[in-house]
C-alpha cells in the first residue's frame, strides 16, 4: 500500500473535528481512520446495490433459506397481536 498525501476542499469542518476526536478515541492514525471510513463505505454501497435486487434478498448474509413454505410475517403477527 502507497501513501499519498491527500488535500480535500469542502470539508464540513465540524464533522472533520469529531471525525477526528473519533479517530483519537480508538488510538488511530488520521489517515488510517479516513481509508477504513472509505473502505467502509464502498462496501456498504456494494451491499446496497445487491438489495436492490429483490431476488438477491436470500442471498444475504442471515437469511434462512427453506423449501418449504414459510409464513413469517404471519407467526410474527400471531405473536405480536395474539
């Protein structure tokens, strides 16, 4: 990995300074703070770009997939409202 030096404009300063009270809070680097909040944040637009699709909801991490048919929403009513 290289290292660049980096000058952004636009910055909203008062993000900047608790981003940066953030980053002293977990003992990081500033740079290093910046690189996982970007590397965060192409991965949570690549998840969202894969929800997008209906199809791919059982894909996703969590989702049980069954062949039966299942009547989630209908226990949950059941148990929410009896």
């Amino acid at each position: 990995m290289t290292k660049t030096f980096l000058g952004v404009r636009d910055v909203d300063e008062e993000e900047l300074r608790k981003f940066k009270a953030l980053a002293v809070e977990r003992k990081m680097k500033l740079g290093d703070a910046i690189t996982k909040a970007m590397k965060d944040y192409r991965a949570d637009v690549k998840i969202r770009k894969k929800i997008k699709d209906p199809r791919n909801l059982l894909k996703l991490t969590g989702i049980i997939a069954t062949k039966e048919k299942v009547r989630w929403s209908e226990e949950i009513d059941d148990i929410l409202y009896g």
